[in-house]
C-alpha cells in the first residue's frame, strides 16, 4: 500500500508567512557547530537542546538534526528508520530511498502512535560532510500541512547563506544534466512519452517536489513540440533500469547524460522483451547462457492470442534485491553530451549468470525444457 501522504508529495497548504529569507539555526555534529539557514512556514522557529532541533506548525511537528556517524549512503539511514519506526506501528511506503545525496522515506500509521503519517528526508551537506535529516511528522486530524519545499531546497543549495524566498521554488530543482539528456535522447530517435518516463524512473523525480514532474514534461513537450497532456497520459512500458540487456552498460550509476547516450535503442519501442538481444540481466548485470535467453524471450499466449514474455519476471520485472535508483540530483558521476558514434559492443569478461533460476522456474512450470539446454 502506498502511502505518499506527506509534505514532499501532496503538501495541502501553501507557505504563507516566512521567516525572512530564513533564520540560521546552531546545528551540532560531534562537537561542532554549524550555523544552518532554514526558512520555516507559518514564523516557526526551531528550538531544542543537544543535536536536535524542533519546531511545530498547526498540528505538525517538525524536527531536524545532523547525522553524528559516518554513511557511504543515505539509503543505509532510510532503511534504519523504517526498521525503527516499523515496530512503532507504522509501515513504509513501497517507494522510499533516492540518490546517493539525497533520499527520503514516507511512513504510514498502521493502528498505532501519535502520527498520521511521517515524512523523512536526508539530504548531504558538504559543510560538514554529513546527512542533515528533517522530519514532518502529521498529528492526528492535522489539516493544513505545511510544505517544506523552500526548506529542502535550502539545505540543498545554500545551507551556509539565505537565499531569497523567491527563488526557493520547482525552477530551482529542474537538473540541467536532465535537460541536455532530453536532447541526446531526442538525437537518438527516443520517443517523448519514452523520454518522460525514464526521466520518471529515476532519484531525481523521487526526491524533487509534487511540482517538478509537470515542470520537466512541459520542457520535453516543449522540445518534442507535442502536447503536455498527451505526453503525459501516455503509459509507457520500461523495465528496471539496471543494466543494458544488450551492452551490459551500468544504467543505474550513469549519469543523465551517459544514460541517454549510452542506453540501447532496442528500448525505444517499449517492447524491448521482444526487441533486444538478451545479452545480460538487466537487474544483475550478469551475461545470459543460452539457458537464460530461452527462458527470457519464451512467449506464451494471452487474451486474445497475444503473445507475451510468459517467463519475464525471470528478467524484467521482479528485482533480485535491492537496485539503486537510476542517479539523480546531487550525484557527481562523469558526463558527457557526446553520441555514440557507433553500437556499443557487449561485454565479454563478464561472469555468465547461474542457470538454476531458470530451470527451477520452467521445471516448476512443466515447461518442458529443449534438449539441447539439459547438460
């Protein structure tokens, strides 16, 4: 069940008064103390002892605090809260984690405590090379829930110095990177809708606000020349972003820019099950034995006779653990705008994938398995 109920995505109430540009708030890690510029909706300031600072507006309570220990990876710090909060009655939202600098959890109640729902955002700070977390956490039968936009982008862009509050909105987190990979995209033959939805898929729509989707399909329709709405209403099929099926490319750690040049053009369909040469697993990053293949691209008979890849949750559609996010805002990967000037080659010193998935899954099928694949 998704919950998704919080600030991040469907604030209900708009910022009315502010606190100036923002106030800066005494934040403590280890010892130290940083200075913090933190607009707060509604003239709430934040007060609090030790490393946690706390604030309250209509029903909803807001806290922030600097990460003490050492991550690699903020997704570590969602999974710990949603564990800890797990056994406080409240049940995460299917969606949860983002990039390596910025990720974010949305909890629902579950028949217990204080809270409707719990938003969490963890944010990397190189001020103090750590996470700065903030939580909104809804009250029962709170209302007017603010929206903590100006604050994020905030702690995002400028922790050290206020930036007006003009200039704290949706325009502020459109990622260039994305933009120039609309182009490529465009230069490659890749559909719009396509576009969108990749775009979509990935930790920079993830973590951004309930504004920033409707922002990017207005520049892709705007590039493409079609219509918003259509762009926008248009279901379009894609996998998990792991690795390319046929090139075995690190999709997940690329950058906008690598992923658009890089990415096959057997995908532009939106029947790449039928379309690309099944080289590697898109989720393990493995080559495919002709074992692997078969299964993958083994077609079975739907409604109305139309075929269908009967064994794709093998290969597409159910991850075998947990897959970073397709990179987002504040990831420093290498770029590049340049096209391919000619089709990548797969890889060759890759370890081949373990054949008893597959078989296990046609056995237990009665899928009777060919010959020639039972040594």
């Amino acid at each position: 069940m998704r919950f998704l109920l919080g600030a991040f995505f469907f604030g209900f109430a708009a910022w009315t008064t502010l606190t100036g540009d923002g106030l800066a708030v005494e934040l403590e890690r280890n010892g130290k103390v940083y200075d913090i510029f933190t607009p707060l909706p509604d003239g709430a300031t934040f007060t609090g002892k030790g490393i946690d600072r706390k604030a309250h507006v209509k029903g909803v309570d807001i806290s922030m605090r600097l990460i003490q220990d050492d991550y690699a990876d903020c997704n570590q710090l969602v999974s710990e809260r949603d564990s800890a909060w797990y056994h406080r009655g409240y049940i995460s939202d299917a969606i949860k984690g983002g990039s390596k600098k910025e990720c974010m959890l949305s909890l629902g109640n579950n028949g217990g405590g204080d809270y409707s729902f719990i938003d969490s955002r963890y944010i990397w700070l190189d001020m103090c090379d750590c996470y700065v977390a903030y939580h909104l956490a809804a009250k029962q039968g709170a209302e007017d829930i603010p929206d903590l936009t100006p604050l994020r982008l905030a702690l995002r862009y400028s922790p050290d110095k206020p930036i007006p509050l003009e200039r704290l909105n949706v325009d502020l987190e459109i990622n260039k990177d994305w933009v120039e990979a609309f182009q490529i995209f465009k230069e490659r033959g890749f559909r719009a809708e396509l576009v969108f939805k990749i775009l979509d898929d990935s930790a920079d729509i993830l973590v951004g606000s309930r504004q920033l989707s409707d922002r990017y399909a207005e520049i892709i329709a705007d590039l493409y020349g079609v219509n918003v709405s259509a762009l926008k209403a248009r279901n379009v099929a894609t996998p998990d972003w792991g690795f390319d099926v046929e090139t075995g490319y690190p999709l997940y750690k690329a950058s906008p820019q690598d992923f658009a040049s890089h990415v096959s053009t057997c995908y532009q369909n939106g029947k790449y099950w039928r379309d690309c040469q099944v080289n590697f697993h898109q989720e393990m990053g493995c080559r495919m034995t002709e074992g692997w293949k078969y299964a993958c691209t083994y077609e079975g008979q739907g409604q109305g006779g139309q075929s269908y890849a009967k064994f794709g949750d093998l290969c597409w559609w159910e991850p075998r653990g947990d897959l970073p996010m397709l990179v987002g805002v504040g990831d420093s990967m290498e770029k590049t705008v340049q096209l391919p000037t000619q089709k990548l080659v797969a890889k060759q010193d890759v370890e081949y994938c373990n054949d008893m998935d597959w078989r296990e899954t046609l056995q237990r099928d009665g899928t009777p398995i060919p010959a020639r694949l039972l040594k």
